[in-house]
C-alpha cells in the first residue's frame, strides 16, 4: 500500500530542500575562499620566482606595470602571469557566483512552496487567470494532467516578477499579510536587487537598485553612487545567507498554520527541530531571531511546545552572551507547577546547579533525559561540574560519556585549515 502524503509535508519537504542548499553554499564558501587563498599565494611565489630566476625588470608607471623579458622567456611569462591574474579574479567572481546562486535556491523554494499552497488548497486555482484553448486542453490526457500545466504556467509567471511582487501576489492570491512584523524585508530587497546588479551588469550600482533600495525603507551604511561596483565579502554574504533563512522559515510558517491549523503541533515540532539545530551549530543569532518569530508572532501553541520554544531562546540569549533577556524571558513563565524536565532545564539555565542536581536524581532513570544529558548544548556547562558525572553513574549505573561531533575542516580556525588543504592539495588525497 502506498503511504499516505501527510498534507504539511510538502510545505516541509520545500523547506527542508531549501535550508540544505542554502546551508552547503554557507558552508562551502569559507572552504572554497581557502583553497583560492593558497592557490593564489602559490601563483604569486611562482610568478616572483621565475622573475627574480630569469632576471626580468618590472617598471611601474601611472599604474601601468611593464616587464623586460627575452623572448625565449615570454611564453612561460604569459602562462604564469596569467594563472597569477586568473587567482585575483576567482577571488572577486567566487564569492559573486555563491551570492548570486543563494538568491537562485530562494527563487526555486518559492516554486516549491507556492506549489504546496496549491496542492494543500486546489480551490485556490479557480481564480487563476491562465486560460488555455480548447485545442490546447484536448492534448492532456487527464484533469490532473492540465492542473499540472495551469500550475506551472501560474508558478513561472510569479517567478518572472520583481521580489517584490512576488510578495504582492502571494498576499493577494492567498489573502494574508506577509510584511507586518518582517523587520528584515529592506535587507532582503536591498539583497535581490544586488543580485540583479550582479547577473544584468556586473554588480555595478544603478539608479533602480538605489532608488528600490529606499523605496523600501533600506538605509545604506555608506554612500553609495551610481558607478560604484559592489562587493561581497564573507560578513555580508553571511547577512544574506541570515536573511533568506529567515525569510523562507516564516513564509512556510506562516502559511502552514493559515492552512493547516489543526496541524499546530507539527508546525511547532518542526520550527522546534530548526532553531535547535542552531543552537547546536552555535548559530545564536539566527536561532534567536526566530525563536523570538515563534514567541512573539505565533503565538498559538500548545503549553508544551511554547515552554520550548521559550527554553530554546532562554539558552541561545545565554550563549550569546544576552543573559539579561534570558533572566527576563524566565521570569514571565511560571515554571513551578511543570514538570521536572522544565524545571531542570530552567535551574541549569540559571546556573542553580544545587537544585538541578537535585532534580536529576529525582527524575531518575530515563532514556530521553539520558540522551539529552550527552548531546543538549543547554547541559554543556553544567557537564563540566565533577558531581554532574558522579550523579549520572549514580542514576544510570555507567560512567558518562561524551561523543563530540568534529567537522572535517573547522571554520573557527582557519589556519589550521589552511594548513590541512594545502596538505591535501600537495599530497594529490581528497
């Protein structure tokens, strides 16, 4: 038999395929940045060495570099000077092309995801405006058949909009506002129309981009001119990584609830599962930013859940160093009448390590705590404490372990990644 599609999973396959994408070309491009950094430094020291080998003069003049070399030289000159010029250009254009293709992943999720609304709410196609002859509708060989068609017509013309229209027809189409409440919308117009600056004239700025820029309340940190080319660097390609993350969790959120509202529940586990996973990675601001989505802007949830979701955004203010937001973010709930989970995770929260070594003994042996107590980055401090391992023998009749997860390649210290890529490169492995 085949297993039924539950209606919220196309929402939620759109999304997952979109975080992964989008989550590679984050994670890839430091990667990627190193191994051009060497590659360039490889060609520099090549180029200067066969200068100083062959003994060519450079001259500098007005900015106009000339060389003196024999002819006999002249080919290996060429070759090597234009591997050295070829790195400086992957050093600009790389990080250009990761920008460019994370806007590209937003578009294709938008597909996807405008694709799920039809699926989950069919009716919504009768007031789409696609007509087809009936020479055209005779080729189908079923209803579903031109659905599919109609759909994808209704999709690629949506596509072919501004961002910004796009949002137009989706709070048209599906009756609901998606701007209120959306703090990052000038980032993310100033995001797509640097993106089109890119693709349409080399990234050099026009006077569309700075006046749809400030149409949409956008404020520039310097002046920008018409002419100016712009850059991306690994701080703002990170802001828009940020940005459409946010953007894509909060439009499938909110569409999920609008039309799946007896579904609260997954929605919440899944938001739940998302913001956990960045907190694990240490990715504080972003899980704080939506944790504080789904306090402050979904506020329908069931009373477990939205403990979560608050204990969730107690523990990334406190690794973020925001320890007053956490103190305050607690005091609004009334934690003594919940169990004895919460009540652990708010006294290690708090750094009550007394009272949550307490607690520890009285919820005993349990397999999900167990579990929680070696992988939950909330108990991470509160692991280093000697009695921590002492009580978790006690309890579980084992000594405690923890199983760390290491990258392949840590982006915190790119040094030592230099130096493992540079092995790799030299030593041919991958």
């Amino acid at each position: 038999m085949k297993e039924e599609i539950k209606p919220h999973s196309h929402i939620k396959d759109a999304l997952d395929k979109f975080i992964q994408h989008i989550e590679s070309l984050y994670d890839s491009l430091p990667l990627t940045m190193m191994i051009v950094d060497l590659t360039k430094k490889s060609a520099r020291n090549n180029f200067n060495d066969f200068l100083k080998e062959k003994n060519i003069s450079k001259t500098s003049d007005n900015g106009s570099v000339s060389y003196q070399i024999k002819i006999e030289d002249f080919t290996k000159f060429k070759r090597l000077k234009k591997r050295l010029d070829s790195s400086f250009i992957s050093e600009r254009i790389i990080p250009e092309s990761f920008f460019v293709s994370l806007i590209s992943h937003y578009d294709a999720f938008l597909g996807d995801l405008i694709r799920a609304l039809f699926i989950i709410r069919p009716e919504v196609l009768n007031s789409s405006e696609k007509k087809m002859a009936f020479s055209e509708l005779l080729k189908f060989k079923s209803i579903e058949d031109a659905r599919e068609f109609v759909i994808e017509k209704e999709i690629e013309s949506v596509l072919r909009e501004s961002h910004s229209a796009q949002f137009d027809w989706l709070e048209n189409k599906f009756n609901i506002k998606l701007r209120e409440d959306l703090p990052c919308w000038p980032k993310f117009i100033e995001i797509t129309e640097r993106r089109n600056l890119y693709v349409h004239c080399n990234g050099v700025v026009s006077s569309q981009y700075i006046n749809t820029c400030l149409q949409n309340n956008y404020t520039f940190d310097k002046e920008v001119k018409v002419g100016d080319r712009l850059e991306i660097d690994p701080d703002y390609f990170t802001i828009a990584y940020h940005t459409f993350f946010e953007i894509g969790v909060k439009l499938s959120n909110v569409f999920w609830r609008k039309f799946l509202a007896d579904d609260i529940e997954n929605a919440d586990g899944y938001l739940n599962e998302i913001c956990y996973d960045l907190i694990l990675i240490e990715n504080y601001e972003l899980a704080i930013t939506l944790l504080e989505f789904s306090i402050k802007i979904l506020k329908k949830h069931a009373d477990r859940d939205k403990k979560v979701f608050i204990i969730n955004l107690a523990q990334a203010y406190k690794w973020n160093g925001n320890k007053d937001d956490m103190e305050q973010l607690l005091k609004k709930e009334d934690w003594t009448a919940c169990k004895n989970d919460f009540q652990l995770a708010v006294s290690v929260l708090k750094d009550d390590y007394d009272n949550a070594f307490r607690l520890m003994e009285l919820i005993g042996k349990n397999e999900d705590i167990r579990v929680a107590y070696k992988e939950w980055p909330l108990f991470k401090e509160f692991r280093k404490d000697k009695r921590f391992g002492e009580i978790y023998k006690k309890i579980f009749d084992e000594e405690f372990t923890l199983t760390e997860f290491k990258d392949v390649f840590n982006i915190k210290d790119p040094k030592s990644d230099k130096q493992k890529i540079k092995k790799n490169l030299t030593s041919g492995s991958s």
